[in-house]
C-alpha cells in the first residue's frame, strides 16, 4: 500500500506540475505534508534545501529521499519513476507519432534544420570543455586525455560510454 501511495504523491505533482520541478513543488509539499503528513512543513523544508543544494533536477532528488524514508531503495525507486512517468509516457507517445510520420517531407524538413543546429550546439559545448580543462587541469593532461579518448575511440574502436568512464577513472586517479 505505501509503494502505491508514493507512487502517486510523485504522480500527480508529475502531470499536473507543468514547467518542470520548481512548478510541482508546491504540489508535492501538499501530497507529502498535508495529504499523506510523511513530513512536517519543516521537515519538507529541509528536503526542499537539501534538494536545491545538490546538482540535477530537484524532483527526483526529492522523491528520492522521500521515497527512501517511507519505503526504502524500494520506496525511492517507485518515487523517482512516478516523477518521470508523465514525461517518459509523452516522449514514447511523440517519438511514435514522429516515426510514423518520418516519411512525410515536414518531418525530413524539420529533421534536416534540427541537425546542423545540434551539431553546432554541441560543437559549441565541446570546445567550451576543452577551455575548461585546458585552464583547470593544464596543457599536459587535456593532452593526454585528448590523445588517449582518441586513440581509443578511432584506432580501437571502444565503445563512448567507456571512454566516458576511463576519462573519469584517470580523473579520479591522477587529478584528484
């Protein structure tokens, strides 16, 4: 019953909560606080802060937590994905829309001026890494991290998540 109960004080705040975590906290304090009294108006506080405090989206920090305290690993998972149901749902729902329409031309047009405009969009966003840890970490190590995620990507043809990973381990090895 509490798995239910979570999951649907994380749903309704989900759908109803349009523009994203800071519009649906108010709906969550109600279906936390008022609703379900799983914390106090201080208590959510708390959570509210400790969740503004901590990097990525502040709903699922905070269906996270709550769902930890009321249920366990358990209770956290059934709350994080109650948070990302409603959108989850949409985007299957437009992805299928927008496959069963790829053939019309609109869908090709629109396909064709979204691409350069992601490409250039995350070329930007490449170079602004590369500034940051060439001016963080200094010439030799954004050297040795550009030369080795490239030769293990072209030469060895190494899957990107891994690379991902190497980078990060070198990272917390070296440069900690």
């Amino acid at each position: 019953m509490i798995y239910w109960e979570i999951f649907i004080a994380f749903l309704i705040p989900g759908i109803v909560g349009y523009g994203g975590g800071p519009a649906s906290i108010p709906l969550v304090q109600n279906e936390v606080v008022n609703r379900y009294e799983w914390l106090s108006l201080s208590e959510f506080g708390e959570v509210l802060a400790i969740g503004n405090a901590l990097p990525g989206p502040i709903a699922t920090k905070m269906a996270g937590y709550i769902g930890y305290e009321q249920a366990g690993i358990l209770g956290a998972s059934v709350g994080i994905f109650a948070t990302v149901a409603p959108s989850l749902i949409l985007m299957i729902i437009l992805l299928s829309i927008l496959y069963k329409f790829k053939s019309s031309p609109k869908v090709k047009r629109m396909t064709m001026v979204i691409r350069p405009t992601i490409a250039v969009l995350l070329g930007i966003l490449t170079f602004q890494f590369f500034f940051q840890s060439y001016e963080n970490e200094g010439t030799l190590q954004t050297i040795i991290l550009i030369g080795l995620s490239w030769l293990f990507l072209v030469k060895f043809k190494v899957h990107p998540a891994f690379v991902i990973i190497g980078a990060l381990g070198y990272g917390a090895i070296f440069l900690a």
